[in-house]
C-alpha cells in the first residue's frame, strides 16, 4: 500500500517564467527546482506532522522509511513524496511487559493498550520484537505482532486527500517560484 505526490509546476507558470528568464536557461533550472524542493520538503513535513499526531513514532522513522522525498534536479522538474510501508512492528510503539502481557501506546491522544499473553523477546539475529504463542507449546512462536502502516493511517486523514492537497501545493508552488524569481533578481542568490 502506497501514496505518490508528484509536485510539477503549471504549465502556465512555467511558461511566464521561461519568458522572463529566457538569456539564462540554466537560471530558470535553478528557480524551479529549488522553488519545487522547498514545497515538497514542507510537504514531507506536514505529512509527517500529521501522522505523527495519531502514530506516536519519532520523526526519523518516519521520514528514513515511510515518507520518502525524491527532489527535483536542473534534469527533471519534479518531485515526488512517497508514502510507503508494512505494518509497524510493536516494538515502535514503547513497549511494556506486564504480567498479564505486553502494553504499547500507538496513539499520542489515546492510553496504552494491552496484547494479552505477548511477551517481548530477542531473536538469535539480535531483532527485539512483541511475540505472541501459537498455542500451549513454548514453540513454534506466531508472528511478530504489528500495528498500522503509515499508508494506511494516512488514508484516514481527510485534509490529505490527494486531490485536494496536490491543489494546495500547486498554489503554495506559484508563490514560492515568485519568491525564487524575486531572489534571483534581486541578486541574492547566483
């Protein structure tokens, strides 16, 4: 399960812009990728933000390996951020054994919640993970018990929808490009 952001200019945009820096192509590059990486860097966060409000896992997690960015360059003027993942491992959500078994937190606004008769173990390889038995015997042990992916928490975030932010981004895009523009001409960066 996957969600894909590509963050391109309008065309229309891009077409006053080649005006105005027609004597530079290489500056116009440089305008429109560097506008193009400064949204889509906001974006990533805000995405980031926002599921971290309903998953409590650390920022890094999520941005090495559920939120991934692919910036623009002078060769290809888009971005793209990629929401991906399996189903998140207990172990990220501070786990607890009890006696009754193993207590986790997923969600910052909500308690703990109890996987009854879990317990955490290491393996032979080193991975530290929430277990649970398959039946009375000590083996063979089930699979490591997951909560949700950040796809699929991300899905569940109404702002978000895919439509509506790509329209917010192409609004926060014309302004930025300005910006760069601006900045170009005034002669601040070279």
């Amino acid at each position: 399960m996957a969600n894909n952001f590509q963050l391109i200019p309008d065309e229309g945009q891009l077409e006053d812009l080649k005006k105005t820096l027609s004597l530079y192509p290489r500056k116009y590059q440089k305008v429109v990728s560097r506008a193009i990486n400064k949204i889509a860097v906001k974006a990533r966060q805000q995405i980031s933000t926002r599921v971290r409000q309903d998953l409590a896992v650390k920022a890094t997690d999520l941005k090495r390996r559920n939120i991934r960015l692919r910036k623009a360059s002078y060769s290809r003027l888009s971005a793209f951020i990629l929401i991906s993942g399996a189903r998140i491992p207990l172990t990220h959500f501070t786990p607890r054994q009890t006696q009754v078994g193993v207590s986790y937190k997923i969600s910052p606004d909500e308690g703990r919640k109890t996987a009854g008769h879990a317990f955490l173990a290491t393996m032979p390889g080193g991975h530290v993970g929430v277990f649970k038995r398959k039946g009375t015997k000590r083996l063979p042990l089930s699979k490591e018990l997951r909560g949700p992916s950040v796809p699929q928490v991300f899905e569940d975030i109404p702002v978000f929808a895919k439509s509506i932010y790509e329209k917010v981004l192409s609004a926060k895009l014309k302004v930025e490009l300005e910006n760069q523009l601006d900045l170009l001409i005034s002669g601040v960066t070279s």
